[in-house]
C-alpha cells in the first residue's frame, strides 16, 4: 500500500507499485485536470507538483510517491480566487485549445516558487511543457505578470524544479 497525499488530502493506493501516477490522479482520484499527453515525459500536459518540484506524473511510479505531498491543478486555488499565475494566464489570453495549459500552469507555479523574479532565460530554461498551439510568447508574458502581482507575496508552495520553453 502506497500513502500519498494530494492537495492537502491523505490517499491510500493499493495500485501495483510500477503504476504512473497520471493513472492514479485520473482513473482512481477523478482529478482531470492533469491530461496524458505522450507518455513518455517530453510534453508536460501531466505536469503536477510533488514535494515543491513540478515533475511529468506520467513518467513517476506511485510507489515513488509514498509519503510525499502533491498538487494538482485542481489543488492550485478555488475558481473564485485564482492564483497570481491562473490570473495572469488568463489577462495574457494564454490558452488556444487549452489542453497544455493545466501542465504549463503548474510548471509555471514551481517556477516562482523556487525564483519569484525569473528572467528570460530562466523561464526558457524551466518551461520545457510543449505547447502545440505556439503561446511560448504569452506564457512568458504570463510568468513576468503574475511575478509582478506576487512580488511581495510568499510562494504558495516550496521551491521546485520546473517544465517548458519558448
């Protein structure tokens, strides 16, 4: 038995131990959110936070998970009160078709975690989350915005490792 925690709430998983954890987030918690995309970890739809570091869900066993806290897109902030990076994704008209977005968000929130003034070359090195529609351009604007909007705030998680580019 696996225990985890997401989004604040204690699980328990009786999965095989090799199970990914994208698999355990969507079929067994019904948190949608967090989208398969390849499979293999190149993508980053599945992006989620595990103990402060954004890491690709589809490629991380559940047995890799025991004891650890994890946040999801759906654990970020209620829909009433976005976070910094929910509200600036939306002020820069960011999503097309939206299916990256939930993956490029949390990526983006371990960013300013771990650097909450990032430069250019910092998002371009921490956003590797692949965007078919091309808003490389609009995510950048997004980090630097919500950046400004948090900049005497204190990070809503610990600090991480991040996903995408531009």
């Amino acid at each position: 038995m696996t225990k985890f925690v997401v989004n604040g709430h204690e699980f328990e998983s009786n999965d095989p131990p090799d199970m990914p954890l994208l698999w355990a987030l969507r079929d067994r918690l019904k948190m949608t959110g967090t989208k398969f995309g390849c499979g293999i970890g190149l993508c980053g739809a599945c992006t989620v936070i595990i103990d402060g570091q954004a890491k690709r869900s589809c490629q991380v066993p559940i047995s890799n998970v025991a004891g650890k806290a994890i946040t999801t897109i759906e654990g970020l902030a209620p829909i009433e009160t976005p976070t910094a990076i929910q509200a600036a994704w939306i002020a820069e008209q960011v999503p097309q078709c939206g299916y990256c977005q939930s993956g490029m968000i949390m990526a983006a929130t371990a960013l300013l975690a771990r650097k909450p003034n990032p430069s250019d070359a910092d998002i371009d090195e921490a956003m590797t989350n692949i965007c078919r529609c091309g808003t490389y351009p609009r995510v950048r604007r997004a980090i630097h915005r919500a950046a400004g909007a948090t900049a005497s705030a204190q990070p809503a998680i610990a600090p991480a490792t991040g996903a995408a580019h531009e």
